[in-house]
C-alpha cells in the first residue's frame, strides 16, 4: 500500500493524517521501495557529498566509499584525503572532485567552501586516530550545518575523546547524525565490555542513540537501526557471509550517503510539485507532513509592522522558529533511519549479487560497491517488505 492509500485508508476511519509518522507508515504498509530516478534531474538533483577519508597509505578506504556512494545515486563527490593519496584516487575515481587534509591556511579555507557546498558530509573511513585526524573531527563537528554520518576510525576517535563527545551530543541535537559502529567499535563507544554489547546489544544502543539523538547503525549478523529518540526501528536479523572482507564497512558508509540524497531529492521533488499546484491545503498539508512551516512563516511577515507588533513578532518567531527546527529534525531523523534500512537492504543484496559473481569467498569490496546499482535496482522495482518492530 503506497503513502498516499495508506492516508486515505486511514481517513476513512477518522484519523487524522498528520498524526501518521514515516516509522508508522513503515510498520503498516506492505513494502517499501527506493524512489526511481527523476527523468528531469540534472547531477545536482541527487547531492553533493564530501567524504572526509583515507590517510596517507589508506586510499583504499577512500577509494570504497567514494565508489559505492557514486554507485547508491549521489550526484556530485568531493573527496578530501591525504595528499600522498590523490595521484591513486585520480586514476581510480576520476569522478571525484579531489582536496587534500588542510595543513596550510588556504587547504583549510577549501575544506570550509567544500563542507559550505556539501548536502552530506561523511567522516572516517581510513582517516586514523592520529592527532591531525583528531583536529579535522572537531572542526567538522563544530562547523558542519548537514547530516554527517561517522564511521570506522571517526569512531574511534569519537571514543577516545570526551571533548568530542560532547560536540557530536550537540551535533545530533541541531542537525542529523548518522554513526555506524561494528560491535567491537560499538563497545568501545559505549564503554562496555564486548560480551556485554554482545549480550545486551539492543538496550544499550537505544540508551546510546538517545543520549547521542543520532540514528545509530548497529552493524552485526543481526543489525539494528535506532532512531535518534532511542527506539528500534528495524532489526535485520539475517546477513550475507560475502560481506565479511576489509573495506565493506567503507562501501556501507558510501551507500548509507547516496541513498539519503536520492530520498532527499524525492522529498524535494515531491515539495516543489506540492507549491506548483497552488492551492493553501496542498501546500499546508505537505508542510505539516513534512515538518515544514514556509507558507506559516510567509503570513507572519505580512503582517503589520507596528513597534508593538514586531516585538510580539519577535517572540512568536523565535518560538516557531523553535518549533520548526524540532519538527525538520524529526522528519530528517525519519528519513535518516528509512535510508539506513534501506542500505543495511542494499548491502545484503548487493553481496548476493557479488557472490553469484565472485563466489562466497571471492567477494572483495569493490565488488560489492560495484554491484550496489544493481541491488538498488531491485529496491526500486520489488521494494522491501519490512516486519513491525515490537517497541
């Protein structure tokens, strides 16, 4: 059942459609599918990805993520690495708009204009737990303004520093955050034993994403997905032995970026369509749905501009300007957990798909950020029946 029956069906018994969740309408529906691509979409349609990656002799790290985010639909990549990597990565990926770590003022000031031009910005594979690295993290967490997901040594470094710590807290509570820990990185995160992660995997994560307010990516045979209010959004409790090689975490974290982009391009599409009709209901409805509060925002400045009314103005505008933060972040945080089901999806099909190729055992990483176009595809023509999680 598509969104759009689904509200219809649930008018039909008296419910307002505003109360309806995209979490709610995932439990409920049958399948769910990737957006097909927009026939009238240009490269900037689907994004703009910085992928912040690959220390010197990591360029295969780089290289991974790079790859499979081009692969799950991202428009356009800038890829910022080691300086001693670009001359592999230029030949590898030639798509790729490269940048060096900043170690001069100038290096520094095109990183900020890449992280200004950036719709997502990816932090970690390969990038080590060296002080530099440390540095280029917290400068990204106090300068980024779009989703951010960190993974592999981003998370270690995470870990480690209770500083950055707190400017991911903050980062979570303002923007989106996306982290996407194995369980050893998990445990490190978290402060408990393996065993304990292990054993309690679950409930320790939905504590973890809540005090973080991130969507948090559980990586295992038995996947978890917890939504930045700490509750369990999906579980995938069956994986693909193909996926077990060195780099297939690197192409998880490129997939999870270009995945969020292509939903991010039909939510847009879908905004724009709703303006062009012209009518207040469409537009309201839309926004409501959506946690978006324009057409509000335009009367409030129609009003008069009396001293005693700008005052009041002033007010009302910072409380709903408040408000509409709490309820953009909200509907980012549900679109950010559908992606990170949609790829954990997308990784398992995509390492079948290698498999048959390569066999079990053969299966290397690029293989499966190679495959990740053909798995999408299934994505967008079967969709994915997902089960209702108990809360």
């Amino acid at each position: 059942m598509h969104k759009e029956a689904l509200h219809q069906e649930i008018s039909k018994q008296g419910i307002s459609h505003h109360e309806i969740s995209d979490k709610e309408i995932l439990n409920t529906r049958d399948r769910i599918f990737l957006p097909k691509r927009n026939p009238a979409s240009h490269k900037g349609s689907y994004g703009k990805c910085l992928i912040i990656a690959g220390a010197e002799g990591m360029a295969g790290a780089a290289y991974f993520a790079a790859l499979s985010a081009y692969r799950s639909g991202t428009g356009l990549i800038k890829l910022c690495t080691a300086k001693e990597n670009q001359g592999i990565l230029q030949s590898l990926i030639p798509e790729a708009i490269l940048l060096s770590f900043p170690r001069e003022e100038k290096e520094l000031s095109d990183l900020e204009k890449a992280m200004e031009w950036a719709d997502f910005l990816l932090f970690g594979p390969g990038m080590g737990t060296e002080e530099e690295s440390k540095r280029l993290l917290q400068w990204v967490l106090q300068k980024g303004r779009v989703p951010l997901l960190i993974d592999a040594d981003g998370l270690n470094l995470l870990s480690s520093d209770s500083a950055i710590q707190a400017l991911a807290k903050e980062y979570g509570r303002s923007k989106l955050l996306f982290l996407t820990p194995h369980l050893m990185e998990f445990s490190r995160l978290s402060g408990m034993e393996l065993r304990e992660v292990e054993k309690r995997g679950e409930e320790i994560a939905k504590s973890f994403g809540k005090e973080y307010h991130c969507v948090l990516l559980l990586k295992s045979h038995k996947t978890l997905v917890i939504s930045p209010e700490g509750e369990l959004f999906y579980r995938r409790e069956k994986s693909c032995a193909a996926l077990s090689k060195g780099g297939s975490g690197d192409v998880f974290a490129g997939s999870l970026a270009g995945i969020f982009l292509v939903l991010e391009e039909e939510r847009r599409r879908k905004y724009i369509l709703a303006l062009e009709e012209r009518t207040q209901n469409s537009i309201l409805d839309f926004e409501e749905e959506r946690g978006e509060s324009s057409a509000l925002a335009l009367a409030e400045e129609r009003r008069e501009s009396s001293a005693l009314v700008l005052e009041e103005e002033r007010r009302e505008s910072s409380t709903l300007a408040s408000e509409k933060q709490r309820k953009v972040l909200k509907a980012q945080g549900e679109q950010g957990c559908i992606a990170a089901l949609l790829a954990c999806e997308a990784q398992i099909l995509a390492g079948e798909l290698a498999k048959e190729e390569w066999g079990e055992h053969g299966v290397l990483a690029r293989d499966i950020a190679n495959m990740m176009g053909k798995a999408l595809t299934v994505l967008e023509e079967q969709g994915f029946r997902p089960r209702r999680q108990e809360q």
